[in-house]
C-alpha cells in the first residue's frame, strides 16, 4: 500500500466509508487507523473490521498518512485544534465537512497544511456513493490518486471546483433524502389502492432504481426516457400532468436552492466559531 490512512469518526459516513475501502482492497486493516469519541463503537468497529484502534486523535494523525476528518462540522475546530501540533506538511487532510471551506480549515490548522475537500452522500452505505472532491494545487498527482481510492470502494468520484462544493450538496449529499419522500410517497399511493405496504415499498425503491440506472447507462437525456413512457392519452401522461400542476418541478428546485442556502450559512459559521 505504502501509506496509512486514518479516519476520525465512525459514524454514518465515517464507517461505510472506512468499509469500502477495505473491500475494495486499496487498504488493508492494517494499514488502517480509527478513533472515535464513542470509544465502544469504534472498538467493535475495530475488532470486526481488523483495522487499529487509536487510544486518540493524536495517535492516529502521528502514525497515518492521510486523515479522513468525518466529524460534524460544529466539531471541526475541536478537532483541527486538537492535532494541530503532530500534523505535518508531508499528511493529507480529507474532510467530508459540508459547507466548511478548505480557507477555514487551513486557518485552523495550518496554511501549509495540505487540504482535501469532499463531498460524499449517505448511498456508500452500500456502494452506490457519489463523492466530489476538491484537489488544491499542492496536492500532487499520487497523492489525488490515493484520496480518489478512499472513496472509490464507496461509488463513483468526480472533481468540482470548490466554489461549487457547498451548491452541490443539494444535488448530491442531500438529495437522497428527496427520493426516500418520493418513495414513501409513491408507496402510500400504492397502500391507499389496496397494495400491500411492504410490496408497495419495494415496487417504488426498484422504480426509481431502474429509472436512475436508465439515464446513467442509457445517456439518454431524462426528458427523452420520460417521453418513451408516456403513450398518448395513457396513463403516465395523466400522472404528468398532475405533478406539473402540483408544481413538482418547481417544489424540486426550490428545495436545493434552500438546501445550497443552509450549506453556505454553515460554512460561514464554520469561520466564526
């Protein structure tokens, strides 16, 4: 392998991620460092995964490489101020931190400091992850190679400007969050019409799963698939008609405009703590 990786936090994308890692094979356990403020959590992780429990965060930036940062951001300075002192110019630090900006960062810890800013979203839970990443121009080319490894065990890697990394997070990080209402939504339809919950949660997950992997593999756009379901004065077109008047498109939008709003606001916090 030839670096150490460690992750601070093991919580909801801390673990998945840590996870995809090793079964992607481009880490082994013991290469791997964890530390968690819930000491048992990141125990059982440890001893399940094989990887090396860190007795703090200091121990594990002095015997890692890379850092992933998977806290919070309201625990980002704690943490920064915590292992100012063994963190090095030769360590790569990895935040997943939305809305806090590699400028706030390297203000905590260091200009020197050699930051990575990323935006991954909750479907590494099983493999269908989609991070962007933030590469500043001290970061060579190896180390981006290894930092796209962290995440591509997960799901897929893009690269994006970071004065875009705070808008993309309704398109991405959040947006999981629109199509699980979807589906619940979908699936009462269904209840209402006399089709068992469970049944009716599973048609509407495999749906939307089957639509997304049409415009992926397909690179058909979107309007085009959806204009090869709606048959003249049939069905869908019926359903169509009624989202457009419900302003569906419009309630969408309006979402990630306020989600990309919130997300700025905490990075400004984020400089003001």
């Amino acid at each position: 392998m030839g670096f150490k990786v460690g992750f601070i936090g093991t919580g909801n994308m801390g673990t998945p991620l840590l996870k995809g890692l090793l079964s992607s094979g481009a880490a082994k356990p013991d290469d791997v460092y964890i530390y968690d403020v819930d000491h048992t959590k990141s125990g059982r992780l440890a001893k399940e995964t094989g990887v090396n429990q860190a007795s703090s965060n200091e121990e594990l930036v002095s015997a890692c490489d890379y850092i992933v940062l998977a806290v919070k951001p309201a625990y980002i300075r704690q943490v920064l101020e915590e292992i100012q002192g063994v963190f090095t110019d030769a360590k790569v630090l990895v935040s997943i931190a939305v809305g806090v900006t590699t400028k706030t960062l390297k203000s905590i810890i260091g200009d020197k400091v050699k930051v990575v800013r990323t935006m991954p979203n909750l479907p590494v839970l099983v493999g269908e992850g989609m991070t962007l990443v933030c590469f500043g121009p001290e970061i060579g080319e190896g180390e981006r190679q290894v930092v796209r490894s962290l995440f591509e065990g997960s799901g897929k890697v893009e690269e994006l400007e970071e004065g875009l990394m705070s808008q993309v997070t309704s398109l991405t990080s959040s947006s999981p969050a629109y199509a699980f209402i979807m589906i619940e939504a979908m699936a009462d339809g269904a209840v209402q019409q006399g089709i068992p919950r469970k049944l009716a949660y599973k048609l509407a997950a495999q749906a939307l799963l089957g639509a997304a992997k049409m415009v992926v593999e397909t690179g058909l756009h979107p309007a085009e698939l959806k204009d090869q379901v709606c048959s003249p004065a049939g069905t869908t077109i019926e359903a169509v008609k009624s989202l457009e008047g419900n302003a569906f498109r419009y309630s969408i939008i309006e979402a990630m405009e306020k989600c990309s709003k919130r997300a700025i606001e905490i990075g400004i916090e984020s400089e003001s703590r």
